[in-house]
C-alpha cells in the first residue's frame, strides 16, 4: 500500500528543476527562494570594502558551501545561491553572474575575471514546447586552479577540468578537460599543458 501512495506522489517543481526534467519556474516555492537570493546579493552588493566580515556572513547565508579565502567583488549576481558551492581560494572579479538553476560547483584556487557568465538554466528549442513557460537546467562544474577570462559565457551542462586556463570572451559549449588552454566561440582546445 505505502509503495503505491509514494508512487502517486508527483516530484516538486525544485525536484524536477535539479534533476533536468521540464519544470516551471514560477512555482511559489522556486519565487521564494529566488526572492531570498535576490534580498541577499542586493544586501552583498551595497557592502563596503570595510565589511569585509558582513560580506562573509552574507555568502554564508547565501551559498551552499563556501571555503576559506573566498573574495567576491561586488556586483554578484545569481538565481538562488543554495545550489553554488565554492572551494576555497576562489576569486570573482565585478559583474559575475550564475544562474544556478541546478548545481554549480567550483573547484579550490579558481579565478573569474570580471562579466564572467554561468548559466545552468536554457530553455526548450522547439517553440511550441518553449510557449508552454517550461525550462530546464544542467549542472555545472569547474575543477580546481582554473582560470575563466573576463565575458566568458559557461553553457549548461559543462565540466572544466583542473589546471585549465579559458581565455577571455570565450563561450563554452562543450567540456573542457584538464591542464589545457582553451578560448574562442565555440570554445576550443588551443594548447595542451
């Protein structure tokens, strides 16, 4: 009988959100929890360079995980931060955005020049579908001692393995693998470390 009931249980739209399906964003607890992000960077972009202990409070709050040494400078943007989680040693210059739709995780020692861009969230292609007001997202990793150029975009779904470098303006569509230098658009391999 109990097998019966949770299979007549229909997964939340957050479920279906971090498991890749098609959900709906306008859900009320994906708007809540948005709000709370929205209050908080709003809250971490008015810090000032003297509160410094108020900014780390705040990420706290903010993230889901966060290592030591970690610098935002401020503007930061992103969607819901409860799916972000950072290693330690990361830096974000002006204007990153993530918009974490599903998890993103970044590696110890990585650096993201400024107007860095990560998006886990697209929609459908097919118009018809796209109408509907459903989305998807894909997670995002970064490994450990990467570099991200300034106005580099990270599509949904991509891995950027350890010790890579991706140059400036670069638009990632495609996994990157480790100890490389990658730039362009698409991005590319240009040389292996």
């Amino acid at each position: 009988m109990l097998i019966n009931i949770m299979e007549n249980i229909s997964p939340t739209e957050q479920e279906k959100m971090l498991s890749g399906a098609l959900y709906f964003a306008n859900d009320a607890e994906l708007i809540s929890t948005r709000k709370r992000a929205s209050k908080l960077t709003r809250l971490y972009n008015n810090t000032t360079e003297e509160q410094l202990e108020k900014r780390q409070e705040i990420l706290l709050e903010l993230f889901a995980k966060i290592g030591d040494n970690v610098q935002i400078t401020p503007p930061f943007y992103c969607d819901y931060g409860c799916y972000i989680k950072l290693g330690s040693n990361v830096y974000m210059n002006y204007n990153c955005i993530i918009l974490d739709c599903n998890f993103v995780e970044i590696g110890d020692n990585v650096l993201l020049a400024p107007n860095v861009q990560i998006y886990t969230a697209y929609h459908p292609i097919e118009p018809e579908l796209r109408l509907t007001g459903k989305e998807l997202a894909a997670p995002i990793k970064i490994g450990h001692n990467v570099w991200i150029g300034g106005g580099t975009i990270i599509c949904p779904g991509i891995e950027i393995g350890d010790n890579t470098t991706i140059g400036a303006g670069s638009v990632v569509v495609n996994n990157i693998p480790e100890r490389v230098v990658a730039a362009g658009n698409p991005c590319r391999v240009i040389r292996t470390l």
